[in-house]
C-alpha cells in the first residue's frame, strides 16, 4: 500500500482516543466534572496536556499529587471508568473518514494494530460500537510499556505483535508528544487533528510526515 508523501508500507498503527474515536471533547467533559466534583473549578490547560498520553493509573496518581485530592487513586479510576463505560458502549463514534479509510488499509492487505493509552474493558466496547473491531490484527497498550508515548516502545510493541519490522509501519497519532515518540523510533507518522487535543496543531504539523484534518483527505490518496 502506499500513501502520497508516505511511500509504501505493509502495516498501519493507529492511536484510538483523538485518532480514531471523536472522543476527546467526552474526556475533556469528564476531567472538568471530575475536577469540579472535587472542588476545583477551572482545569488547567496544561494539566490535560500533561494527562493525554498517560495510562489510568498514572492519570490517577498524577491527579491526585497535583491537586492534593483526598481520594485514592483507586477511587478516582473507579469513578472515571463508570462513566466512560457508558460512553464508550453508547455513544462514541469515529472520525470522518475513518472506518472506510480502515476498510481500504485492510482490504489492500496492510496489517493494521492499536497503540493506545486507553484499556482493554473500555476500548474494546468503543471497537464493536463503531464497528471497527474486526479490522485490527494486534493490540498494544501503555500500561504495557516501561516508557510512555513519548518515546516508541508502544509503536513498537504493537509491530512486534503484528510480525513485521517497525521500518515497514506507519503510526497515526493526535497529540504532539505521540508524534515525536513515534519519529524518535524511526516510523513514518500521520498527524491527526483534533479540535481538543491538538493544541500542538503546528508543532505536529512540522514534526509529522503528513498532517491531515481528518480521513477522508486520505480517501483518494491510497494505492
């Protein structure tokens, strides 16, 4: 397969949350309910880029240890998990574009993987909602990772589960950090926009080996 400006490639990783999923605005809704339950009245806007590429748990205890909240980290996820469950389950959907540009990877034989801070029991339901559970061939998480996504070692892990070498992949993100992790392993990378979590849009836009708005501009770009 091959996409103008990207070469050829035979596999394709994709982050899920900002990415994939039009979901960033439900997490953002979710910190500043979470955050004003807990008495704090305005959320920091460096706090939700400090946040974007961290797993649960270390959300949890990064929340937790910045606002000196007296609730356990257990807690916290708890409660974020109940309502995300349902969002997932009930309303998410995808980016413009997204599942037939999946449908074109697949059918044109490219090996395509998730690399997502996100787990398991809340991802899962998001797949089979929006009907794109069938279409991926290995999944790779953070909480999976010594390092986070600023560096490649989830990219990489999720290759590694589909069987090819990370040179042959290309990696779709949305958040500035994911980009520069994934450039710093050596894949290609696509920047995704997203109206919340593309604070970066420039810096993603330099950093990235394309930038686009959403999948539809990749429609007619893939042979």
């Amino acid at each position: 397969m091959r996409i103008k400006g990207l070469g050829e490639f035979t596999a394709a990783v994709f982050d899920l949350d900002g990415t994939l999923f039009d979901s960033m605005g439900f997490w953002r809704n979710i910190d500043e309910w979470f955050l004003n339950k807990m008495g704090i009245d305005e959320v920091p806007e460096d706090y939700l880029l400090a946040i974007a590429h961290l797993g649960a748990e270390e959300t949890a205890k990064y929340t937790k240890e910045r606002f000196k909240l007296d609730i356990s980290p257990e807690e916290m996820m708890k409660c974020w998990f109940d309502e995300a469950l349902d969002f997932y389950r009930t309303r998410v959907t995808l980016k413009p574009g997204a599942y037939d540009f999946l449908r074109i990877l697949r059918d044109g034989g490219v090996k395509l993987a998730v690399a997502t801070a996100s787990d398991a029991p809340l991802y899962r339901p998001g797949l089979e909602r929006t009907g794109i559970d069938g279409f991926f061939g290995a999944f790779a998480t953070v909480n999976e990772c010594e390092r986070k996504k600023g560096f490649p070692d989830v990219y990489s892990l999720a290759c590694s589960r589909l069987g090819v070498p990370d040179s042959e992949a290309v990696v779709f993100e949305d958040i500035y950090i994911a980009v520069k992790g994934a450039k710093a392993g050596g894949f290609r990378t696509v920047g995704v926009f997203d109206e919340v979590s593309c604070r970066d849009a420039e810096a993603i836009e330099k950093t990235a080996d394309l930038f686009i708005c959403d999948f539809t501009e990749l429609l007619q770009e893939t042979i």
